[in-house]
C-alpha cells in the first residue's frame, strides 16, 4: 500500500507505470533524502497512470502524430497555446511578444481559418525558440496542449484518468504529489466526496501546476469554484505548491489567492529543463514538502 502517490503530467503516453516509475520514484526519493528524510522505502511509492489514455489508436509506439499548425482545431487549444506564448514572452526576453509580433491573439480566434493557423505557426516558432523549449517539436508542443484540452472537453477521458488516480490512493496514503496535468486530476480526485471516508490524505503536493489559469482550468474544475475562490480538498490537512519561474505551462505560479490560505506556494529553479517532472522532484523544496506531509498528525476528527 503507497504512503505517497504520484501522479504524472502531459506527454506519457508511449510510457507505462512501470517505466514512468523506474524514473520518478528515485528522483522523488532523492529529494527527501536531500531534505533531510525520512525517506520512504521505494516500495511505498506508487504511481498512478492515465498516459495511455491519450495515445493514438494505431499510432507505432514511441512516435508522435506529425501534428503541425493547421492541427490547433479548437478555441481551447487555441488560447492555451496563446496563454503559453503570452508567458514565455514575459519570462524569456528572447520571445518576441504576441501583440508586437503581429498576431491577433485569442481574440483573433473567429476572423479567418487563414489567420488562425498564421497566428499558430507565429507562437510555435516562439515558443521552440525560447530558450528552455529549444529542441522540442511542434509536434510535441501541439500534442501536449491537445492533451491539455483534452481532459476538460472529453467526460470518459476525465472520469477515467480520475478514476486510475483514485484506484492509487488507499488508506495508507498520506502524500499525493501531481504534476502537470495530474495536478488537475489529482485535485479533481482529492474533492471526490465518494472517497472521504476511507482516505487519510494528509499533503497535497503540485509541480508546475496550471491549476491557477482560470478561464482555462480553474473555471472548468469539478467542483466548480464559488465567487472566485477554489473548493477545498477535504481529506488535506496541507497543500505545498511548487514551479520553476520560467515555468509556461504553469503561468499562474500561486494558487493560495484561488485555493485560500492553506496552499504555501514555493518557486524553485529547474535550469534548461523548466518544466520536467524529474527536476521538480529532486529539488529540496518538494523533498521538504513530502517529508512533511508524511510527518502530519491524523485529523482530529
């Protein structure tokens, strides 16, 4: 039985648990280890996986579809994308800005299919010029922001990946650390009243989490916030935020304005790899966040 989950991001679906876990579990160990412990047994972190859901029927294993600027289809995948190039601009001086580069931005979205795709292939050669996206393909790029959108517009998709996460936490489990998108799912999971009563899920831990974007994601959340303000996870006694500050995928780097008092927001520096779960997990701040969520004292009640 797991005393910590994980829960991965975007861009696994070539992987499995198995393989995703011979690299996270170590990295997320190391990281307690470099804060001082106690250090979980490896056998007591378990990885909950929902990648397969995104993969392609009938695409050979290991390669992405050759994805390309006219394959941005939705309003969704449009303005996420913007969002992504709108941040990058402002973290990367090397990015040239949305409105000075000519493009009409989300707003642009309706005027012409012509426009549209002009103004995608502008923020994907940004973006795969920015300085901690160089070497990533439009493909990849494209491919994570439809996986993005995916999870919000298809409901089997949701209730499935929600569904792999839950199935992960026991009542053993007192740490759930998410990145990316499984911060999503994980959060949507944590405020499943179904499971309140057999869960003892002390620490909620988020890694580059775009949870703060709130037409995006925060609007769009089960449960839906009130005036503004997130529903809180009600098994979680703590809530450690964590993101690299030229993380563009996260862009809102601090939940505690949307998800209240309880969220203690940290910024850490991942170099090159700004994004990369790995890097997340062997920095001391989330080693130090795990370690104390594993320490917590039970809820009083």
């Amino acid at each position: 039985m797991s005393t910590v989950v994980f829960v991965h991001g975007v861009g696994k679906q070539y992987l499995s648990e198995d393989s995703l876990a011979r690299d996270v579990v170590p990295e997320l160990l190391g990281g307690v280890r470099l804060a001082g412990g106690p250090v979980p047994a490896a056998d007591d972190v378990g990885v909950a996986f929902y990648g397969d859901l995104f993969r392609p029927s009938g695409a050979r294993s290991g390669q992405d579809p050759p994805y390309d600027a006219g394959d941005v289809e939705t309003e969704e995948e449009f303005r996420l994308l913007m969002a992504w190039w709108a941040e990058a601009a402002r973290t990367d001086p090397g990015v040239p800005d949305p409105a000075e580069a000519g493009t009409r931005g989300a707003g642009g979205w309706m005027v012409s299919q012509a426009l549209r795709v002009n103004a995608v292939r502008a923020a994907l050669d940004a973006l795969t010029g920015a300085v901690f996206l160089r070497g990533v393909l439009d493909r990849a790029l494209i491919g994570s922001l439809k996986q993005m959108a995916a999870y919000f517009s298809d409901d089997d998709v949701r209730r499935e990946a929600r569904a792999r996460v839950a199935a992960r936490i026991t009542p053993e489990t007192r740490v759930v650390v998410a990145h990316s998108l499984g911060s999503v799912v994980a959060y949507e999971t944590l405020c499943d009243e179904a499971h309140h009563g057999d869960w003892d899920v002390r620490a909620l831990v988020t890694l580059g989490s775009p949870l703060g974007m709130r037409a995006l994601v925060l609007d769009r959340l089960e449960p839906a916030p009130s005036e503004g303000r997130a529903v809180w996870p009600k098994p979680l006694r703590g809530w450690t935020n964590i993101a690299d500050s030229t993380d563009i995928v996260s862009v809102v780097r601090e939940l505690r304005p949307a998800y209240g008092a309880g969220v203690v927001d940290e910024a850490v520096h991942n170099g090159s790899h700004m994004h990369d779960a790995t890097r997340y997990l062997t920095a001391v701040e989330t080693g130090r966040a795990i370690a104390a969520g594993l320490a917590r004292e039970p809820r009083a009640d």
